[in-house]
C-alpha cells in the first residue's frame, strides 16, 4: 500500500499559520511553511510533495543540501553574468553560481532556507519574488529548478515575472516536467512520513507542473520563446528568452 494512501489530512484549523510577512499573494502562501519543515527532515522516509490530482513525488531533501549534481552543473554552465536563483531553499544552485565567478542571488520567502544559503557563504534574500527585487530588469538570468515552476500556481505569471526581471539579452533557465507530463495547476501538500509509513498533510497551497512540450505554449503567453530544450538525465530543462525587448513591462 502507497503511504499516500492512507494519509492523515489536516484540518483547515489546525493548518500553521503563514510566515511573517506572507500574505496569500502569488508565491506566498502556506506552502513556504511545509517547505521549510522538509529541509529539516533528511530521514529516509523524508517528505512527500502530493498534488490534488493524485500526483506524488518524493522531496529530494538530501539532494537540496548536497553539493551541486551534474544536472546542475549544465544549468550553471548557461550562465555568464548575474543570476538570480529563484525559491533557492538551501542553496546548492546560488552557491555553484558563485563559486563560478558569477554574481548570484537566491531568493526565498523561507527564512529558514536562507538562513542555510548564507550559512554556505552565499547572498540570499528573504522575499516573496513576485516582491520588488534588486536590480530588476538587469539580471542575465532567473532560475527556477526543483519544480519551482510551480511557485504559485501560475507559470504564465511567474514566467512574466522572471521576464521583467531580465536584461537585454537574458534567459531564464528553468526544470521542467519530461515530456509526455502535460500541464496541471491547483493545489499540492507537503506530507510528512509517520513512523508507521503514513502520511501526514500539511495546508494546501497552489502548486503547477509543467513538461518540456506545453513550455512552448506557456511560455509564448508570458512573453518568452524557447531556446532550447536540454534533457539531463532523466531530468529535463529548458532555456527560454524574451520574444520583446525586456523594457516592454506590460
């Protein structure tokens, strides 16, 4: 029997409250709150990331803070100026961007991750992204790995985002679903691993897949055309640029 399937759900008042500061826009809802705890549970049984649709992957929480893996290390090998790592958690990406020579910022609402992003001697910053930012509308790139395409539940509205964050010429890098995954949007949950092999759902909070054949059609809407898609692994990527002039904020 999957765990999934005999989860315990958590009621609307029993939900933690949102982190300071957050206030259910876009990028900023209760779903930070789960996140946060994950990165403190590196147990094997660890923690679950579960999709309204039926949809359940396991959260790589060792991978998160390890050292940058060779999947990364391509994404980091496409940057050649200043970049921001878009929901950093604990850093991996912001802290092989910098030990590239480049100038790298990770941003997450997470007080937590970015406490472990500085502890690892990067520059990270608490905000909700979709917040002013330094230094928008000259990045070289936006990243958004780990499925951080789903921050909000919007990849047409963060894919704009990232646009406006960009300078002339800069790409946003992004992880994506392998192809055959379409596109979903609604609500995920957090789950913890109870000793017992069930699960315990934190609040839910909107969430969004996206795979390497819809990119094409999502990101036209936000104002940005596919470069190139590149499979690393059995993990997939995609490099996409603006179809305007970046100064065009509409």
């Amino acid at each position: 029997m999957n765990p999934v399937d005999t989860a315990v759900d958590v009621p609307p008042e029993a939900a933690p409250p949102r982190p300071a500061g957050c206030d259910g826009s876009p990028g900023c809802d209760a779903g930070p709150d789960g996140f946060a705890a994950a990165l403190g549970d590196r147990a094997a049984g660890g923690r679950w990331l579960v999709h309204g649709d039926g949809v359940r992957s396991r959260l790589p929480v060792r991978r998160w803070h390890g050292p940058a893996e060779p999947a990364v290390t391509a994404v980091v090998a496409r940057c050649v100026g200043p970049t921001l790592d878009l929901g950093c958690g604990p850093g991996r990406l912001t802290v092989a961007l910098a030990r590239a020579g480049l100038a790298a910022v990770g941003v997450d609402v997470s007080a937590h991750a970015v406490r472990l992003t500085r502890a690892r001697g990067a520059v990270a910053l608490r905000r909700n992204l979709f917040d002013p930012l330094p230094s928008e509308g000259r990045w070289a790139h936006a990243v958004l790995i780990d499925g951080n395409i789903g921050i909000g539940g919007d990849p047409v509205a963060l894919l704009h985002r990232c646009r406006t964050l960009l300078g002339p010429g800069g790409t946003v890098l992004v992880e994506l679903e392998p192809p055959g995954a379409g596109f979903w949007q609604g609500h995920a949950r957090v789950a913890a691993t109870y000793p017992a092999g069930r699960l315990r759902l934190g609040p839910p909070f909107r969430w969004a897949r996206l795979d390497a054949h819809v990119v094409h059609q999502v990101a036209g809407a936000a104002g940005l055309a596919v470069r190139e898609l590149f499979p690393r692994g059995r993990r997939w990527f995609g490099e996409l640029t603006a179809v305007h002039p970046v100064s065009d904020r509409t």
